[in-house]
C-alpha cells in the first residue's frame, strides 16, 4: 500500500513541545507505551503486517528546509539547536512491536529513549485510522463535494455563533487527504467575511504550514503520569508546571490538569503558577462543573477568571461547543480543540476510539521501572496498572 505519513511534521504540535521538555529534563529516560482500543475493534487480517509497512516506511520520512524554516519562525519558545537535533533525528522501527491476534486485535508496544518514542504516537494512530478507513470501504466510497459541502456547513455554524475555534483530529483522522480537505474548507469560510468566531489553527504542524495556519499544541498528559514516579501524585502537577515554565520561559501556557483528577490539581495550584499559566485545558469531566470550578479556584487566588484562557477538547462536537460557549458566557476565555467530530465525520464510517499512553518509565537506563497511569474526570478514561490506579485513587478519594 502507498506510503501514508510523507511529511516529517504531519504530527501534533505538543509532540515537538514535549519532546524538547524532556530533553531538557529527563534526557536518558526510557519508556514504553501501549496501544489501546477502546472499542476493542477486530481489524481485517493481515493488518498488523500492513501497519509494519507503514511504520518502516518511517524510517526515510525525515524533516525539510521548509519545514525547520516555518517552525523556526512560529515556535520562537524553541531554540535554534533543537532544530539541529531534528534534522538528525532518524524514525527507528525498531522501537515499535506489533501483533495481532486470531480474533483480530491489535496490540502495539513501544519502548526506548523517551526523547525518541514520543515521535511515534501520532503517525502510528494516523496510519491506523487510514488504513482501517481504507480496508472497510469507506475511503473508497468517500464523497468529496458532499464532504466539502458539510465542511463549510459546520464552519459557518462554527464561526457563527463566535467560537474561538482549532482543529485538533490528526490522530483519528478519516485520512490524511480529508483533513486537508476540512482545513481548506474551515480557512475558505472563516476568510470569506467577517466572523464574531476565530479560527485559532490546527495542531498539526505540516498542515499549518501548508495553509497558513498557526499550529497549537503545549502538552500532554505524559509528562504529569511520569512525574508521578518522579515526585508523588500530591507534588507531580505543581512539579511539571514549575519545570515545563521553567523549560518555556513562560511561554506554551495552557496546562493540562486532569491526569490524576480536578481535586489533586486545584488543590495544589498556586497563585504564582495561576498567574504565570495564561489558562487551563479542559479535556476530561462534565464542563459546566469544571468551569465552575475553575472559576472558583481563580477567585480564591485573587486572580480574575476572565482573564484567564480554558481550552475545552474532551470528544466535542459543534452544538455541545456551542452549549459551553453560553455557560462560559464571557467568564473565562473559552476556545474549543476539536478532533474526531472535525476530521473523521464521515457518512456510513465509524470513527476509530484508539490512542498510545505512557504505561511504564525509568528515570536513567540504570533505574528500575514504574507503571505509568492516567485516571482523569471520566472513568472510561482511566488508563495503565489496575493495582496502581486503585492504590492512587485510595489515596486522593
């Protein structure tokens, strides 16, 4: 089958974020992350074999002039050298094992240096989606005026009721050429007049480049399930939000808070990391709870809530956007990351329900292991060692 992923930087922005965080923090880390099916989908046989393909085509797929040029010029945050390191960087296939079972699904582990793995996450999730779409018929069936047409539909509405607004579905796109697609249409329409929305960019650094779009993307939840190894799950969000400033100057400020729960967090946000943070990421739990809680802890640190940006992304479509934008009703900053409601709508398809977590780390190539975990505000969102995830939530309640 062709070559899917073709461009070094079709990939999420807060992969090259992260990836300097830990080679400024932890650069002889290693670590291993799983693959996970949240539909525990049975995939057509021989696809772990096409999925091989993909991923040792990888290993040619390396960063242009082009490319270290547009970055150089919109990630400022990001020094000169790190570029150098990029254009050095070589996909290693050997860090990705696949299998497949008789039944049809799919397990996926890969380990070794963290600074290097991290670049995996988004190709092999991309690839996957691509391909399954592509086995299923689905790509074959597409409508591409019909899709563009529903493209430019949902834009308006976007637009319209004045959401800031950015695409955030590279990793469970429909494929590569539909996400092109709805970017173009989303830039078409929101460049077409005036708009009490805004269109903020994508995540992806390869399309923002290609249409002159900003990339967005800070961080992950990774770097808080591995600071819990590091300092505690009481101490791991203030800890990564001290180090990840420290790394920025101040710069990428929009923390992701919900790996170990609401409570943990806010309980230790303080005032001096509120004021530096320029918002908060919502990607988990009822929003309306959220935000009040949000708003509350604000204003218990003095700090006012309608000052600060929260970034809402947990499985959103247009209306339930729509609906929060209201709530907010100017109280925070709200803006919207979209994802597979954006690049993987499509009539008759099923969206895949799949990611790549952190499951277990060691500091140096010399230290003992630790299971990585996730709990967040959704149960079904909870992720890694059953056994230690029990024995956190007894401790956090």
């Amino acid at each position: 089958m062709r070559q899917i992923i073709t461009h070094f930087t079709d990939n999420d922005l807060y992969t090259f974020s992260c990836q300097y965080y830990i080679m400024q923090k932890y650069p002889r880390a290693e670590v291993e992350y799983t693959f996970i099916d949240r539909n525990k989908t049975c995939y057509p046989k021989g696809f772990d074999k096409l999925l091989q393909e993909q991923i040792d085509y990888m290993a040619g797929v390396t960063i242009t002039d082009q490319e270290v040029e547009f970055m150089t010029e919109k990630l400022v945050w990001l020094p000169l050298w790190y570029f150098t390191f990029l254009r050095g960087y070589r996909f290693n296939p050997n860090e990705v094992d696949i299998n497949q079972d008789e039944e049809g699904h799919l397990s996926i582990l890969i380990r070794g240096k963290w600074f290097s793995t991290i670049m995996w996450e988004m190709p092999i999730l991309s690839c996957i989606s691509e391909l399954l779409h592509t086995l299923n018929g689905d790509v074959a069936n597409y409508n591409l005026e019909k899709e563009y047409a529903k493209a430019v539909a949902k834009s308006e509405k976007i637009f319209g009721a004045g959401l800031v607004f950015g695409d955030m579905g590279t990793r469970r796109r429909f494929t590569y050429d539909h996400q092109k697609l709805v970017l173009k249409a989303m830039k078409h329409v929101y460049d077409s007049k005036p708009w009490p929305g805004r269109f903020t960019g994508t995540s992806n650094v390869w399309f923002a480049m290609e249409l002159g779009l900003t990339p967005l993307g800070t961080m992950s939840h990774q770097l808080i399930s591995f600071e819990e190894n590091v300092s505690g799950v009481f101490e791991c969000n203030y800890n990564v939000m001290r180090k990840f400033s420290d790394v920025y100057d101040g710069n990428n400020g929009i923390y992701l808070y919900d790996c170990f729960g609401d409570s943990v967090f806010f309980n230790n946000l303080s005032k001096r990391m509120a004021m530096m943070y320029s918002g908060l990421r919502v990607d988990s739990g009822d929003e309306e709870e959220q935000t009040e809680k949000i708003i509350a802890k604000y204003k218990s640190l003095g700090i006012n809530p309608a000052t600060k940006q929260v970034v809402y992304s947990n499985g959103l479509d247009v209306d339930k956007c729509i609906a929060i934008h209201k709530f907010c009703n100017g109280r925070v900053l709200d803006s919207y990351g979209v994802g597979t409601h954006i690049t993987c709508d499509i009539d008759n398809a099923k969206p895949s329900n799949i990611v790549i977590k952190l499951t277990k780390c060691r500091i140096t190539e010399v230290r003992e292991w630790h299971d990585c975990i996730k709990l967040s505000c959704d149960k079904g969102k909870t992720l890694g060692n059953q056994e230690k995830c029990k024995y956190i939530l007894s401790l956090i309640g």
